[in-house]
C-alpha cells in the first residue's frame, strides 16, 4: 500500500453527514434509532429524564388520592386539585365548573375563588366554543382571544368535559401558557386522572349531605306523626269529656228554671244560661277543632281570616293565661288560599307554642293577614326572641328547632315561604307567605 502525501482533499466524517441529512428530522424513528446506535450515553441522559419525570408525575397522583382521600367539604377538594395541577403544569388559573338546573350557565365548585376566572369561562361558554369540546368529549386546548397578539396567544385554555350517563355535568378550565404542543398526552392523562378521583370524592360529599338532610327531614316527620298521634289522642278523649260536660250542664239549665221564684232569681237564672252557653259554645268549637284531624284532610280554598278567628276563639283563655296578648289585624275580603283548616292550626299551633316557652314574663302578639300581589301573607309579629334554625355557630332549644323544621315543611308543601327575623334578642317577625297560583300535580 502506497501513501501519497500530496493528497490534500478534506472529507466530512461520516457522523457529521448523517447530521446534515434533510430527509431525517427530529422525532424520526429513523434518526432516533441512528442515534441510539451512535451516541447510546445520550440516549440513556435522555431515557433517564424521561423516566424522572415520569415518576415525579406518579408520585404526585398517589400523592393527591391520599389528600384528597381525607378532604370534608368542597373547598378542600378545590384547593388541592389546583395544588396538584401546578406540580403538573404550569397554570395561572383552574378550577372544576357544574351547569345550573337551566344550564344557562356555569357556576364554580369552590365560591370564594376568583370571579374574574368564572366570567372567563362563561364567556367562552356563552360563544358556543364548550360546545365543541363537550361534542368532541376529551380535553381541549382552546387559545384566550383577549391576550391574543400577532406572535400568537401567551394564555391557553384547556378544558376537561365531564359526562356522565351522556349528560353534560360541567368541566374543568386551566388557565396556563402551555400551548397546544407543549401539551403532552402523559400530562393530560394525569390530570384526567385527578379529575375521576376528585368528582368521585365531590359525589361522596354530596351524597352524604343528602343522606343527613333525608335524615333530619325523617327525624321532623316522625316528631310530627308523633304529635298528630296526640293530638288524636286528645280527640278521642275530647269526646268522652265533652259527653261528661254537657249532661251537667241541660241539668243546670232545667234546675236554674226551677229555682226562679221573683224577679232577682231570674237575673241569676239568666246570668248562670248565659255562662252555661258559653261553655256549650266553647265545647263544640272544642269538639269541631278535634275532629279534623281524624277526617280525610282534602285540599280546598281556605278563608285565612275565618281560620285563624276560630283558632284564636279557641287559645284564647290560654294566651290569658299566660299574661299574653294577642290582636288581631286582618285585611277584609282578601283571596282564599288552597289549603285546610288543620295545617293552618298546625302552623299557628307551632307558632304560638315557641312563643309561649320563649316567654317568661308576658308579652304580646299582632296577627296580620294581607293580600300581597299574587299571595297571601300571615305574619305574626312577637315580643320574644325566636332564633332561627339552629346552624354551626348557633346552638337552639331542639322543642323550638322542631317547631320551626314543621313550619318550613308546611310551607313546602303549600309552594310558599316561610321567612323568620329576629331583632335583638327582644322581638321576632314569622312571615308565612301562600301563593295564589299552585302548580298541577
């Protein structure tokens, strides 16, 4: 072999023009099997970061299913999705958005988050945009028109649809400055993930609270089949006792004709019939009273005011007794009201009994009826302080808890409201408004 030294030529290496190949370009199969075969120490940094990260994403999953595991209300389950969303991508703004009854609109999970985010998204919404994504049914990276330059857009959205049983329930909107290609399938499948955990945590939420509220509206029926069993009870004996009374009182009306001799025996004759009357009045408004309760209730327009005269005949010796004074201010001819005479003795009943054990020294009471558009108002004005069902940081008598639970039930029942306002600790207001107009059932 001969060597000639005169030879100057330059060549490139052979690596040097597989650089150079236009035909192969990054993410080749190609070029990435040349390239493991060439430089296997580059291929192994890379695998490794790959690896990394992919484990540092794993982490945080398992990381979040413990958290999320522990959370009791809402707003932890918020916060913590957004926590974990940050150690995945970058995200200026996220939260999980649910369609009102009408989906009209979307409303945030967690309410105290930031309005300008939810105006955000429900003005995509209001565009038709959300309708693409829910149609296409996978996440969607949508750009945000009004940080949109000629460079492009710095901020993207990306929404999650969530479905369920084929019904749009609502999604989750990142705000973040990943683009559409930064975006990886790894990285959404992650949060995808995030999200399955965190709605079936919100579900388990939700049905617990349903299950308390079924719970206590089971607890206020039971407490009112008990007191319609007594008063059943007085019913009956109601009888026995008005048979017993008005015996006597034909033998006091014929012994008090007997005795009138002059003139002086007949004013007391005529004073003791007329207090006799009064009893027979009062026994058969007694006997009336007790009797609804064991017929059939049928629904039927109601005069208000006939009612609650009669109801006030009959508890009125009792207010008197109990140093209470009550008047009565109703509005002539106003509309009836479809309802029965037993759930308006009910409600007064309820009404009266937490005004005569939250009184001690006496005290007052306005009944008021008025017409009012399309309703009729029964407001009952008081001088004790009733306080309104009994929240976290306001503990109430359970007798006064129960009662008000009967009254709201009622009202529910009748489609109307039921408002209480308590004024410093010395007077209190009960609204109980039925409307005119009732839906078909």
């Amino acid at each position: 072999m001969r060597l000639l030294k005169d030879n100057t030529n330059k060549y490139i290496s052979f690596y040097d023009s597989l650089q150079s190949l236009p035909s192969i370009e990054q993410g080749d199969p190609l070029r990435e099997e040349l390239r493991g075969n060439l430089f296997p120490a580059e291929t192994s940094v890379n695998a490794g970061n790959m690896l990394e990260k992919y484990f540092y994403m794993v982490q945080s999953i398992v990381s979040f299913e413990k958290q999320i595991s522990l959370a009791q209300d809402i707003h932890a389950i918020s916060n913590l999705l957004k926590l974990s969303l940050k150690r995945i991508i970058p995200i200026k703004e996220a939260d999980l958005f649910f369609f009102n009854d009408t989906r009209t609109c979307l409303f945030p999970l967690d309410a105290t988050g930031d309005d300008q985010f939810s105006i955000m998204v429900n003005n995509v919404y209001k565009e038709g945009i959300l309708d693409w994504v829910f149609d296409n049914n996978k996440p969607t990276v949508i750009p945000e028109v009004n940080n949109f330059t000629s460079a492009g857009s710095k901020l993207n959205f990306i929404f999650f649809p969530v479905i369920e049983d084929k019904k749009k329930k609502g999604l989750l909107a990142v705000l973040t400055t990943l683009s559409k290609e930064d975006f990886s399938d790894f990285e959404s499948q992650s949060i995808q993930i995030m999200l399955g955990v965190s709605l079936a945590k919100i579900d388990k939420i939700d049905l617990k609270e349903k299950l308390n509220k079924t719970y206590s509206e089971l607890q206020t029926y039971q407490a009112k089949l008990s007191n319609d069993f007594r008063l059943s009870a007085i019913g009956e004996l109601t009888e026995g006792i008005v048979e017993d009374i008005k015996s006597p009182l034909q033998v006091i009306l014929s012994c008090a004709d007997l005795m009138c001799r002059d003139e002086s025996d007949q004013q007391t004759a005529g004073k003791v019939k007329e207090q006799v009357r009064r009893i027979n009045y009062m026994v058969n408004r007694l006997v009336k009273f007790s009797s609804i309760n064991e017929e059939k209730i049928k629904i039927h327009p109601c005069d208000i005011n006939t009612i609650l005269t009669e109801y006030y005949n009959l508890i009125k010796s009792s207010l008197e007794n109990a140093n209470i004074e009550c008047v009565l201010d109703f509005e002539k001819n106003i509309p009836s009201v479809l309802s029965h005479p037993s759930y308006i003795y009910q409600l007064m009943s309820n009404i009266v009994s937490m005004v005569k054990s939250s009184s001690q020294d006496g005290g007052g009471i306005i009944i008021q009826t008025r017409s009012v558009s399309e309703d009729v108002v029964i407001k009952v004005i008081n001088t004790v302080h009733i306080a309104p069902l009994h929240t976290e940081n306001n503990s109430l008598n359970k007798s006064s808890d129960l009662n008000l639970k009967i009254i709201d039930n009622i009202m529910r029942m009748h489609e109307g409201i039921f408002k209480l306002d308590s004024f410093q600790k010395n007077s209190s207001v009960i609204m109980l408004r039925f409307p005119l107009r009732r839906r078909f059932r």
